[in-house]
C-alpha cells in the first residue's frame, strides 16, 4: 500500500489494483473452483480490505467455504452467498480507482451526525439536520418479526442509501442508543443472519460513496427526537425540534428492494444492479 500523509489517502498501486480485478474476472460466475485458486483470490481482497474498510464484510463467507476442504489442490464449491459476494468485489473493482481516505487521522470530529432509533411495535426513524426518514413495520413484511437488533440497524442503512449520495468524502457518526448496533457497525460482522444482511448493505454503501460510517451509542434518556419518529408520536419530535421539516424524506421503493425484500424472498441483493441504481442522476 502507498500512504500519503499530505492527503490523507492509502492508495492501492495500480499493478495490484489491475491484478484484483483480472483475479476477480477469472472466478467471477464460477460454482466451483481450487482451494488454492480461492485462498489467492482471499489474499488479494485481504490485502485490499487494508484500503477498503468496508471489503471485510465481503470476504467472511469466503473464508468459510474453504473451511471444510483440507487438500490445498480439491475443489471448493463456490455457495449461492460467496458468489454474490464475488460479485459484490466484482462491481466495486470496476468502478474504484485504488485509493481510499485515511479515515483513523485527522478526522476527530463527525462532519456528518445521523440519530437513529427503533420501536418495538410501531417502526423506525431516523434524523440528519432538518431532514427525517421514517418507516413503519406494517407493509414491511417479515421486517416486523426481526430481532431489535436488526430493527435498530435498519433505520441507519436506510439513511446512509437515502442521503449517502450528499454525503461523500464524509466521516458519518450513526448515534444509537443500543450497544449491540454500535458494535456491528464498527466491527463490520454480526453472527446474526438479519443483521449481517444489512451490515453488507452498510458496506456496500460506505464504498460506493466513500463515506465511514462509525456507530456512536447515546443513552435511550437523550435520543428523544429519533424515539418520538419511530414511534409516530410527530406532535413531540416538531416540540422537541421546530425547525425540522414537515414532510419525511421519501424512501425509494428500490431502496426497501434491495435492503428489505429481496432477503425476504431468499436471495442476496444484485449488487451490479443496486450500484447502477446508485450511479444515476436523480
């Protein structure tokens, strides 16, 4: 990796960047290959996860398909969830150019807070500046039986795919009044299944925008405003900030497509098509 201390970038070399993506190329669509086809391919990525922070949530499942094949020479059967995260580096390969913020210097203070929070039985909300998103369990599906866990991810990945796009080059501070969000947003993993969905989500987000997001927790006492949008008790979030606007900002459908029903329906989101989404002027 290359540093650069005047502007704060780690930049992969472009050699090592062309060698990512032919490496990629060649597994890309594959069911099946060598152990040792796919322990190199997991070397790059590693090494490139160095400058990509968000990578690491594409490279677990990986790892784990090569567990249980001991000959370095055997073939690893590629599962339905390692190709789509194949897939994933793939489309983020194509589109990077190799260099990549320095986000653990000079960035002390959040140029972007988000305040987030999730109800048990009404929804979720969230607030940045004026603006608020909000979403309730009914007409969501399955997303009603989630774990609040996955509840209080929820609202963060929908504000980060909403306004990531206003937000790039930015440190993002997701404030959250649960720990356990808190800590699956900063480590990037989670052993739930939900959760770790929406944690890819989050990824694929932070580097397609290249943003960073890094979760903060905030005593339940002091997230009233993001308690009274998930609860639609409105009368008490315009008291408790006039300013904010009037009408919530609009969820696109194919946001709830690729986050929500596409994982209701069994499948990993379609990354290729997601990222395009993303590319397209409004």
């Amino acid at each position: 990796m290359e540093l650069d201390s005047q502007k704060l970038e780690i930049r992969l070399p472009q050699e090592k960047l062309e060698k990512l993506r032919s490496t990629l190329g060649d597994v890309r669509g594959m069911k099946a290959c060598r152990k040792r086809q796919l322990l190199s391919v997991i070397g790059i990525l590693s090494h490139a996860c160095k400058a990509i922070r968000a990578g690491r949530s594409f490279l677990r499942r990986l790892i784990d398909v090569t567990a249980g094949v001991q000959h370095i020479d055997r073939f690893v059967r590629l599962s339905r969830e390692a190709r789509a995260d194949v897939e994933w580096w793939y489309q983020f390969g194509q589109d990077w150019n190799g260099t990549a913020m320095m986000w653990h210097v000079g960035r002390a203070n959040a140029e972007v807070v988000l305040t987030s929070d999730a109800s048990g039985s009404w929804g979720c909300g969230a607030w940045w500046e004026t603006k608020w998103i909000q979403l309730p369990w009914q007409g969501l599906g399955e997303s009603a039986s989630y774990g609040i866990t996955a509840k209080e991810l929820l609202p963060i990945v929908i504000s980060v795919a909403t306004w990531g796009k206003l937000w790039q080059g930015k440190l993002v501070i997701a404030r959250c009044d649960n720990m356990a969000v808190v800590a699956i947003v900063n480590s990037g993993s989670s052993k739930e299944a939900e959760a770790m969905h929406l944690r890819r989500c989050l990824a694929f987000l932070e580097a397609k925008w290249a943003i960073h997001v890094r979760a903060e927790h905030v005593r339940g006492v002091d997230n009233e405003l993001a308690d009274a949008i998930s609860r639609n008790k409105m009368d008490i979030a315009f008291q408790l900030c006039p300013q904010m606007l009037q009408k919530a900002e609009v969820v696109r459908e194919e946001i709830l497509q690729v986050v929500i029903r596409e994982r209701q329906a069994g499948r990993d989101p379609d990354w290729r098509k997601w990222w395009i989404n993303c590319s397209r002027k409004e």
